[in-house]
C-alpha cells in the first residue's frame, strides 16, 4: 500500500488519515511513500474500525418496526 492510497481510504486528507489512526499529522506526513507491513496493519485497523462505526450508526438511526402480522380472514 502506498502513502497516497492510505491517506485517501483514511478521509482523504492528512489530518483525517492521522485522527483515524491516532498519531499526529507530522507521523503521518513523515510516511514513506510506500508503507511498512507495520503502517499497514495500522491503516486496515482503522478502515474496519471505521467500516464497524458506520454499521454501527446506521443500525441506530434506523428505526425499529413491528413486522405487522398476517392473518387469513
């Protein structure tokens, strides 16, 4: 993965890329342009954590509804 790909996976923009992951801007823009098996594993760790919010929150904006009963009459 490249640093390019990461940040824009991230929320397109260093700053977003560093709040996702938990480290400073600086951390992030002192990425090297292709990334470490570590940074890696931190960047998928974050696009699920984010995947699982977004389930997350969609889940409680949705009301829930009774499924009506059918009855034959």
């Amino acid at each position: 993965m490249n640093k390019a790909e990461a940040i824009q996976q991230l929320g397109g923009s260093i700053p977003a890329a560093a709040k996702a992951i938990g480290v400073s801007y600086q951390a992030v823009n002192q990425w090297p342009d292709v990334l470490p098996a570590r940074i890696v594993d931190r960047v998928q760790a974050a696009l699920w954590r984010m995947q699982q919010e977004k389930s997350s929150s969609q889940e409680l904006a949705q009301p829930s509804t009774p499924e009506k009963e059918v009855g034959n009459a």
